[in-house]
C-alpha cells in the first residue's frame, strides 16, 4: 500500500494542556480541531521510490525509518477519514499511510530538517516600525500604533530552519530559483502564507517555539 505514502505511528492524543505552573487541563478536541489534532509521530515505513506522480511538485525522498515527522492536518483528517481508512488502529495506537508531500519536518537526532521545500521562520516585528518606535522614543514622543488600520497584508519573519529547495514545480509559475535563504535572514511573506507550523496547546518542535511554515516561492523579499 506504500507508493508514495509514508507509514508513520502517531503520537498520543492531545486530551491535555499543560499549564506553565505545570497544571493538566483535560480539553475538548471536537472544537477547533485544526488546534488540537496530533500532527507528529514517528516513521515506521517509507517507500522505496517516490514517483511524485500526485504531487505539485518533484522530489527526491529525504525521510528515514525512526525519524519524527511534522504533518499537514488536513491530511492527517483524510486519512482519517471513513471512506479512505488510510489507517491501522489497535486498542489507542494509531499508525496511517501519508502522502509524502504532505509532510514538513523530520526531526532527526535532535536536528530540525524541512523536507519538501519548506522553510520554518519565527514571526519578528516590522523593522520599519520598531525604528519608528525608536526614533519616536529618542524625541521623547510616543508613536501611536495605528499599524491595525493598514492595508499592508504582509508578515516579518526570521529563518529558523531551511532544507533543499524544490528543485521542479508541477506548475511553471512558481519556483525556488533565485530565493536563497539562511537561518538568520530577515524575510517578507504574504499575510495568508503566516500559517503556524503547530498550534500554541501543544507545540513541542523547538522548545514550543511559534514557527510559521512555507516554501521558499512563498516569501517576497529577504530584508
């Protein structure tokens, strides 16, 4: 059943929230289960040969047997789903049979890789603004934050993790050429692309810290 599927053994259920005086609150994942829904586990199975036939993209398979995978939710819920039963279940282990596309992120011996294209960036403030903030400041004036009444539909982020850029794209519009990124640089990207790579409840990759997932065509300028 592989093609380009990956077998991976799910993490444990999201039943609980830790709070940060070490408390468990026991919650509800039927209301917005995009935030409660287990993202990660651990690889059982990988296929021999990706053919990339469904994918938007060509790729070349860079996952392992015992690696940690971040995962797409939406694809997570279709093989879920009834009507595809794209999983294995006993008692409360569940394993399901991925899509490799829509995997993120391998974590192998503690190291954070992006797979797929993708590049992790924490979100940062405007530079232009804090230096507003800051001139504002040194006048001894304080600079109203009006930055919610405008129309600019951009996020500031700084690279956190990057991988291999894609080196084909299905449609010939977009393309990683020319968008060389290192952890560190500064980057522009559209306000719909600001997509967290795992909701605040149960973020574990890098301590909990809030990273935003997108592939490299996705970002418009390096600051």
């Amino acid at each position: 059943m592989l093609g380009d599927n990956v077998m991976v053994k799910m993490d444990p259920e999201n039943e609980f929230v830790q709070t940060p005086n070490g408390f468990k609150l026991f919650i509800d994942t039927t209301y917005e289960p995009e935030k409660h829904m287990v993202r990660t586990g651990i690889v059982e199975a990988v296929p021999k040969d990706l053919s990339c036939k469904d994918f938007p993209w060509v790729t070349e398979n860079e996952i392992q047997v015992g690696d940690k995978v971040v995962m797409y939710y939406l694809a997570i819920q279709n093989c879920l789903a009834p009507e595809r039963r794209h999983f294995i279940k006993k008692g409360k282990t569940m394993w399901i049979f991925i899509k490799y596309n829509n995997i993120y992120v391998v974590v192998r011996d503690d190291k954070i890789i992006p797979i797929n294209g993708y590049v992790l960036v924490e979100p940062i403030e405007d530079p232009d603004w804090e230096a507003k903030v800051a001139k504002a400041e040194k006048a001894g004036l304080a600079l109203p934050d009006l930055r919610g009444l405008s129309k600019t539909h951009v996020t500031y982020g700084r690279v956190a993790y990057t991988g291999k850029p894609i080196a084909q794209y299905k449609d010939e519009y977009k393309s990683d050429k020319g968008i060389d990124v290192k952890p560190g640089d500064e980057v522009v990207i559209k306000k719909i692309r600001d997509i967290p790579m795992e909701y605040e409840y149960h973020a574990k990759l890098d301590g909990g810290r809030k990273l935003l997932r997108m592939q490299r065509h996705n970002i418009l300028a390096v600051l």
